[in-house]
C-alpha cells in the first residue's frame, strides 16, 4: 500500500468575473491567499515554501521574489510552475516534494489573473516600480553599487578591498581554457583604474554577459551507483526569498544567502570550514564579499583581512571560483550560475584538469537572484565522501 506524501490543509477561491475593474493580480493572489490561510487556520509566518504561476501581470521576471514581497513572505523555497491548465495540479506534488526533500514544511500554491481589456496593466502596484525607478534605482549596476556603499559606509571597506575579489578571478581564469578572460589577467590596480561605472562600482567588478549554455543531469543515488562512474553528490540545501525591490531588502549588508548556506550546511552536517571549495555566485565583487562574511567565513565587515591573509586558487589555502567565476570565465545569461555548480562537480569528480584541487571531497555552491533578493546554496561531496556516509566506503 502506498503511503501518504502530503495533505492539503486549506483552500481560498475568488468568485470568477468577467472583468476586474482597478484590480491587480497581485491583490487577488493575496486575497485568495487570504481565503486560503482562514481555512486552514494557520498564520501566513507558517508559510516557508510559495509555488506561482508565470502570469503576473505587474512583473514580467523574478515572480516568486514579487508574490513574495507583496505578500509578506520570505520562503525558503519558492519557485514557478508554467504548465498551463496543468500548473495548478503540478504545484501540489512539486510542493509535496519540496516538504520531502526537507527544504520547507508548509508550501502556499497560488495562481491567478486580472482582466481588464479597457485599462493597460499597470506597473504602479509593484514597489520596485513606485518605489526604486522613479528615484533611478533601475537596473544592476545601479542597486549593486548602493550595496557596495553600504558597505563600505557600515564598515569602512575600502576599494582595494574589492579589487582584490576580482584579481583572484582573473587568476584563476588563466587556468581553464575556455573562460572568457583567459590569457587577460589584472590586478587590484588595473581594476581600480578601470571606468566608474556605477559610482562606487569600477567596469571590472562587473560581469561582462557572454552567450554560453550550461547542463547538468541529476539522477538517484542508485541509479549514480549502478552507472559506476564518478559523480558528484548532493548532501544539503537552502533557499530564502527576502524581497524583490532593494527598497524592501531587510538588510544591506547581509543577505538571504546567510540562512540559505546555514540550512545547507545544517542538511549536510558540515561547516564552511568543511570546504575544500567556495564557488561562489559572483555578478558582482560586493556580492563576494557579503557571501563570504555571511558564510561565517570571516566576521562582518572584514573580508577584505580574509582576502589579504589567504590565496584563492586551486591551490591556495581557500580555492575559490576556480573556474574565474562570472567575473573571470564570463556570464552566459542564467547559465552563469550553472558555472559554479559544474566546477564544483568536476572538482570533486577531479576532472578539473590542470587547476585541480588535491583531494577536494566537499564544495560550496551558492546562487543568487534579482539583487541580493533570492537565494540557494548547495554542498556537494565527493563520491568516496557520499558512499561513506552511506556506510559503502571502501
């Protein structure tokens, strides 16, 4: 006899209309939201995984950060779900998968759209919109740079600080063949030299976009074993949603990242100190900095000490991006952050030819989305570090 996966405790349902006058999608969401919470007699803090459907209208990307933001949430897993007429029943095993693998124990599935054929869709009711555009805070570059700053106001970093994150990228792309910045190193002075771009961001502390694709196969731990070749496995996981407009970040500092890597070291029954590799998410050198103090790798404000007092190659005394990371291999879209999972895995597969680390047996991976807004971290093992703890070892 099969054995129950999961249980739907509440629902909310709006009344079906043929015309929406002056509603938003994002206020239906809520409301049904509403509806839904009621009856099943929970708070909305008991909320930690949210599933949406592609359709919002005030947003046209990072939905899950948006119904989030608006509704008052910071999941720790959050995802869409575009299947069309079957999005709604695909939500509800994805949710009850979510709750299996641990990552969350209470997922809200939400779908729905405003019509209003006479009034376009207004942007007006999403806070990056009213909030951050109008003032100029629109784009990366921009709200990347007030992070910098607040670094560097809270804590005194200075510029040098930060070069340092992209001269170890550039040092380690001219180990792998194929990064974009091979054969173009730089050091802390040329990036200091190169253009303000978004003051007090330099041209070299920012991704250069370059096409590119990434793929990665996952499969079962079995199915791994019976193919008798090496792989790379997956011990623990985080995920947090914090916002989406910078305006609304909880923090300038510090970011959803910190739980995301504490909940993916917690899985994993590791620490930081337990990794032989950091590939960390790097669009920009301010986002290497928080994730290394938010790692609890150094203390808060202090990373550039750390930068100063250890080496950053394959093999340094903490390897780091050693594929260059997006600041030295190159963005390719959202294929950016797929880069650092598939160095990792050839780092612990040691097929990470002539920039191997020796005897690499766990890695950090982290991803990060909208501006230090969505969040996942990954620690992945070596195979002789998996199968032992499965009690295989040889």
């Amino acid at each position: 006899m099969s054995q129950p996966k999961a249980a739907i405790i509440g629902v909310g349902e709006l009344k079906p209309c043929r015309v929406t006058n002056g509603a938003s999608t994002l206020g239906m969401l809520a409301q049904a939201s509403a509806l839904a919470l009621k009856d099943a007699g929970i708070h909305k803090s008991d909320i930690d995984g949210l599933l949406v459907g592609p359709q919002v209208g005030e947003t046209p990307q990072h939905v899950p950060a948006t119904v989030a933001e608006y509704l008052g949430l910071q999941p720790n897993m959050a995802n869409v779900v575009d299947l069309g007429g079957a999005s709604g029943p695909g939500m509800i095993w994805r949710a009850a998968a979510a709750i299996e693998a641990g990552m969350c124990h209470t997922v809200l599935c939400v779908l729905g759209n405003h019509r209003n054929p006479e009034v376009p869709r207004s942007p007006n009711r999403n806070p990056i919109r009213e909030f951050d555009v109008p003032f100029g805070a629109s784009g990366a570059n921009t709200t990347y740079a007030q992070l910098k700053q607040a670094h560097m106001a809270a804590f005194q970093s200075k510029d040098e600080d930060f070069a340092l994150i992209t001269q170890w990228a550039r040092h380690n792309a001219q180990y792998h063949p194929h990064a974009i910045f091979n054969g173009k190193p730089c050091d802390a002075s040329d990036v200091l030299q190169s253009p303000l771009i978004a003051e007090p961001l330099h041209l070299y502390e920012i991704v250069m976009p370059v096409a590119g694709a990434e793929a990665v196969i996952v499969t079962s731990v079995e199915r791994a074993k019976a193919l008798n070749k090496p792989a790379a496995y997956l011990m623990g996981a985080g995920e947090k949603v914090t916002h989406r407009a910078l305006s609304q970040a909880p923090d300038l500092t510090s970011g959803p990242l910190k739980p995301s890597m504490a909940q993916a070291f917690k899985q994993s029954n590791t620490s930081v100190t337990d990794m032989d590799l950091l590939s960390l998410y790097d669009c920009y050198s301010i986002m290497v900095a928080l994730t290394l103090e938010d790692s609890g790798i150094c203390p808060p404000g202090k990373f550039g000490d750390f930068l100063r007092h250890n080496t950053f190659g394959y093999d340094g005394s903490c390897p780091m991006n050693t594929h260059g990371g997006q600041l030295g291999f190159g963005q390719p879209d959202l294929a950016g952050g797929m880069t650092h999972v598939v160095e990792a895995v050839h780092q612990l597969r040691e097929t990470a030819y002539g920039r191997q680390i020796r005897s690499a047996q766990y890695a950090l991976v982290t991803g990060n989305g909208a501006t230090l807004s969505e969040a996942v971290a990954l620690v992945l093992a070596s195979e002789k570090v998996a199968l032992d703890n499965l009690g295989e070892g040889q």
